[in-house]
C-alpha cells in the first residue's frame, strides 16, 4: 500500500476544499489492514459526485480497483471491481449490443459511487434506480471482513448499501445487469415549452417514453416562468437510423472533446452571462417541435464532451443543489422554487427536471420518490447559504427530500440516510456535518 500523503481533496464542484491523507490499493489484504488501523474511514471513487460526500478523516479511493472480472455476453450480466467506471462498462458493452439499464448524467462515475449513490437518470418513472439491476455485490465491512451481498445473501446489507454513501463500508467489486440495444443511438424529440404548466403538460404526455427530462430556464418569471425545452428518446432500431447511421450502428465517430484551460475569473459567470445563455439555448431550436437521431453520448452526457467544464465556476466552485417534489403538489412546490431563485438573482444554466416514478420501499436510502426533481447548479457566493436553507425550507414544506450525493449546505432534517449511522466506523465530512446539525 503506498505511503499515506496529505493532499488538496475535492469533489467536482471544488467545493468544499480539505487536506487529507488517501490512500489506494488492489489489495484486499492492505485494504483490511487500513481499515482496520483506522476510524472514520470512507470510500471514494472517481471524486465526480457534488458536494461533500466522500470527504473524511481518512479516505480510501477504489480508483485501483479497476479490473473486469466477467461479461457474460448471452445474458447481459457484467461483474467488475468498483472503481471500474460507467464510461469503461460502456466502452466494453455498447460494440457487443449492451447499454446501461441506468445511467447518471455523467458516465465518468465509478460502479461503487453508482451503488453507494444509488444512481437515477432520465428513466426513472419507467425502469427505477442503479440498484435495480445489482445482483451482488462485495463489501468490506467494519469488521474487515469480505462478505457477500444481495437479496438472498446478507439483504440487510445489501439495501442498507443501496444509497448509504459509504457507511456499511468499502464495495469491493459488484455484479450487475445490462439491456440489449441495436444501435448507439438516440431516437429524441425535443419540443419547447412557455411556462411550467405546459412543461408538466408535456411530462404526463410523455410518460410512455422511456426517458424524459427538461432544460428550464430558472430566470424567468410571471406567465414565463418555466420556459424550458423537454427532451424524450428511445434507443433506436437500427431499422430506422438513416443508412448512413445503419453500417456501423453500434459504434460512435471519435469526437474532439475540448478542453477548459483554467479557472475562469469570478466575473465571468453572473447573473447576466446566464440569461444570455439561457436566451441563445431556448432559441436556437427554432421549431416547436424537433425530431432527430442522435449518439448515446450527446444526449446522455452533453457535458462529459468538455473536458474540465467545472472550471468554468472560478476557483470558488460550485454546488449542485437536488431536491425532488411529491407528485401531488409537484407543480405547486417547482412554482414556488424558481421564483424564489429568479428573485435571488442566483441563476442556473445548468437547470433540468425530471419525473420519478415509484420510489422501492426496500431501497429506503435512495433518493427518488414520486413526483418532480429539479436539479441545479450554483456558482458558491456569499448569499448562497441564504438561498439555499429558503429552498429547504419550500422542499421541507412540501414533503420533499434532497439528494445526498449533491448536498453540501442543506439543513439536515431534509436528509434521509443510514439508520446506523452513529455506530459506523465508514464516517465522511457529509455524515458528520448532518449529525452535528441534529
């Protein structure tokens, strides 16, 4: 095991910033021994979740953990360690007509912070979190020993796993399922909306789609307030990709991914340079409604093509800020959030909403639950903090909950994690900020 190291750690929103010693290792004996030498211990991937989480006294990254164990190709059914990314599952399984039941807006996350985070994308009202498609895993627990989990074996662990952000213990390696696909390729429509009436209108239309979100425009106001553009899509048939598409269906055109140089200045990102761009992203889909075909990668990951993209919040960093709505009251609480950030003058560009569908009850650390979630990001200020304990305080009233692989800042009363978590020894930054706030 290499020497311990303090160093500069932080997750992709550079925010919060702290000076900890990790350590890596592939080897399950040095593992136990590092767990066993030392309290308050947490795991982490590839450090692309928002916020805190993480973040502790002592971490371990899986980043070495990074082998595939098998694929088995008639079936679907890849095992990996965890700090195998989603991007590298992809790499392996979209050529073979594989694709991720599940997948987060990014693919650069680590199979381990997939489970421990629970993960959802756009499809959740159609086919649920990450986790439904997990069929094992491996766990190093408190105790340093490697046991096995899944709904017959350990399912205690298994769904206390599911969503715990590290507090059970280190997921060693992970077995989990895959969907049969023709073609790398999206069947999208995109259609604007003017207000949030009509975008909730659009939602319930759509519900047959298998994945849904939208772009909204949290700068807006009045009978505007809303304004956003939906997007549904379908895995295309090869069938119906034009022919040009059809010859290599299954395999993408190597793209050029720039690249942010540095940190871009504080005055760059304000309130200003935000409506333009949402002004310029509204307008440049000049029809009501669009249809097209386009790659796994443009409309699952739009932001993984810019390499560095977080630098563009400056040196101060950014949050992410995810909450979901109950149904029920889904309309009236989203009303209630983007006017109070439209009159904070604290805008989003990056602003997407999305429908949940049935939260499963044995999953009771996972974030989703019916209704509406809208996530958001936000360039760290001084009137932040203020924003963001009035937007707990709309969630909070509406019966809502956060999203703890997001949260840096929110009260703890909205978070819902570990049962045990005051007797674990796998402690973060996270875990003790909430039980301090209790």
């Amino acid at each position: 095991m290499k020497p311990n190291f303090v160093q500069k750690i932080t997750n992709w929103g550079n925010f919060p910033v702290v000076e900890k010693e990790m350590k890596s290792d592939d080897s399950v004996s040095k593992i136990k021994q590092f767990v066993r030498e030392n309290n308050e211990v947490i795991a982490r991937g590839n450090g692309r979740c928002y916020g805190d989480a993480s973040l502790g006294e002592h971490i371990f990254s899986t980043k070495r953990l990074n082998k595939f164990i098998s694929f088995d190709r008639i079936n679907g059914i890849i095992e990996c360690e965890s700090g195998v990314l989603l991007s590298e599952v992809l790499e392996v399984s979209v050529p073979q007509g594989y694709f991720l039941y599940v997948t987060p807006g990014t693919k650069f996350v680590s199979v381990g912070g997939a489970i421990a985070s629970d993960v959802h994308g756009k499809n959740h009202h159609a086919e649920g979190c990450f986790s439904e498609y997990v069929t094992e895993f491996k766990l190093l627990n408190e105790n340093s020993e490697v046991i096995t989990c899944s709904r017959e074996e350990n399912p205690d662990k298994f769904w206390a796993t599911i969503g715990g952000m590290g507090l059970t213990g280190i997921i060693l390696s992970a077995k989990f399922k895959l969907k049969n696909i023709e073609s790398a390729y999206i069947r999208q429509e995109s259609i604007k909306a003017e207000n949030l009436d009509e975008v909730f209108r659009l939602f319930d239309e759509s519900e047959d789609w298998t994945y849904n979100v939208a772009w909204i425009d949290c700068f807006q106001k009045g009978k505007n307030l809303g304004r956003s553009i939906l997007m549904r899509g379908e895995h295309a048939l090869k069938a119906e990709l034009p022919s040009n598409l059809q010859k290599k269906s299954l395999k993408l055109k190597e793209k050029f991914k720039p690249t942010v140089p540095f940190y871009f200045p504080g005055f760059v990102l304000n309130a200003l340079t935000i409506k333009i761009f949402n002004f310029l992203y509204y307008n440049k889909q000049t029809k009501k409604q669009l249809n097209n075909f386009i790659d796994y990668e443009t409309f699952f990951y739009p932001l993984d093509i810019i390499n560095d993209w977080n630098k563009i919040y400056g040196k101060s960093g950014f949050i992410q800020y995810q909450m979901v709505i109950p149904k029920d009251n889904g309309k009236e609480g989203m009303r209630q959030i983007l006017d109070t950030i439209a009159k904070s003058g604290n805008g989003s560009f990056l602003a997407v909403l999305k429908l949940f569908g049935k939260d499963n009850p044995l999953a009771y650390n996972s974030f989703p639950k019916e209704g509406y979630t809208l996530a958001l990001d936000f360039k760290v200020n001084k009137g932040l903090k203020k924003l963001v304990d009035k937007l707990d305080t709309i969630v909070e009233n509406f019966g809502g909950r956060i999203y703890l692989t997001k949260d840096s800042m929110s009260k703890s009363s909205l978070t819902n994690y570990l049962q045990n978590v005051n007797s674990s020894k796998f402690v973060s930054l996270q875990h003790k900020r909430i039980i301090n706030n209790h």
